[in-house]
C-alpha cells in the first residue's frame, strides 16, 4: 500500500504544503505564466490535476497519472484526466506544452527516457524537481519508514531507486542543462528547467 498522502487527494494537497509551504503556489503560477493561454498542456503524472486551477481559461489541459483515486477525483472535478502509464510513449498526443512536476525523482534512472521522448511531443517541456528526493536529516531506517508511512512512497516507485535522485542545487541545474533545458531557476529546494523542443536540441539530447 502506498503512504498515506497517496492515499486521498485532500492528504496528498496537506502533503505537498507541509513540503513547500508558500511556494507551493508559486510553483503553479511560475508554470502557468511559462505556459500562456491558447495552449494545449500536456502533464505527465499529474496526481489529481491542481495545475489545471491555475492555467488561463483558454487552454486545453490533459493529465497522465497511474493513482486510481486521484484520477477519479480530477475527473469529478470536471477535470482531463487518464489513468495511464507515463512510459506509454505512443499515446503521447502533440501538444504545446508538457508539464513534468516531481515525478522524474520517482523514476529514477528513466528519467532521461521521459524527457526524450516528451520532446518529440511537445514544443515546450517544464520540469520541476527537488534536488534531493529525501531533504531531511534521518538515520536511513527511520527515513524509510516515514517514507512507507507518511511520506512520497507512491506504490509504484522503490524507496533504493528514488533515494538515488541526490544532487546539490548547483549539480541538477547542470544535469538539466546537459539535457538541454535552455533556462534553468529557482524555487525554494526546487529546481525548474524549462526546454524550448527545437531541433537543435532534440538532436543534441538524443545522442546522449
């Protein structure tokens, strides 16, 4: 069974303030003015699609995620959502924008997978992720048992590959600049990196 925020929409949202407090909005904003309006927004696990509340009313949003009660949550909410698998790439429809919001530390050593192939979809990718999956100072038993219980363990994803997402701030800036993130920022213990899908770099991120 996955941890208790992964269990109901509510305790996820408790979850994500406990971790990110005011910027947590500053997160949806920032992406929401990097998407625009008349897009169509493409976002990859995308839990029960709060990113929809915060984009211009003119866009067209469709969200991918594999949790069964956050998907039917969305739905009840009016909102785009399918229960699908993240890695079926040949269903990735084209679109505008893709959004990947703390998902790619989950996926560890794929992510790299992910990325190439939501460029070929999209003609602009955003990604925000912590630069360390696990933040806080624990002795690594009692971290992996928060993480069973109360904290980002999601069902699917195994504490040993995400506790391999471990970077400094400066390290996963490089990381997505090696990928071909053409702006990369700040935003609290997060880094956001924003790919324009030209040619250029598509090729340079497909040879690597």
């Amino acid at each position: 069974m996955a941890a208790l925020p992964y269990l109901h929409p509510a305790l996820y949202y408790i979850f994500l303030f406990t971790l990110h407090r005011k910027t947590l909005i500053r997160r949806y904003k920032f992406v929401a003015k990097e998407v625009g309006d008349n897009k169509l927004v493409f976002e990859l696990g995308c839990g029960p699609g709060f990113l929809v509340e915060y984009l211009d009313k003119t866009c067209t949003y469709i969200g991918w995620d594999m949790n069964k009660k956050f998907v039917k949550h969305g739905l009840s909410r009016g909102r785009n959502l399918e229960l699908k698998n993240i890695f079926n790439f040949a269903d990735y429809p084209k679109n505008d924008v893709c959004v990947i919001v703390d998902v790619l530390h989950h996926i560890t050593p794929n992510e790299k997978t992910i990325v190439k192939n939501t460029l070929r979809k999209t003609k602009k990718l955003i990604i925000i992720e912590p630069y360390k999956a696990f933040n806080f100072p624990l002795p690594k038993l009692v971290r992996k048992y928060y993480d069973r219980t109360l904290g980002d363990w999601d069902g699917i994803n195994p504490y040993a590959r995400r506790e391999k997402w471990d970077y400094s701030n400066d390290g996963l800036k490089e990381y997505f600049i090696e990928l071909g993130a053409n702006k990369v920022t700040d935003m609290g213990k997060d880094v956001m990196a924003v790919f324009q899908s030209l040619q250029d770099n598509q090729n340079m991120l497909i040879k690597r």
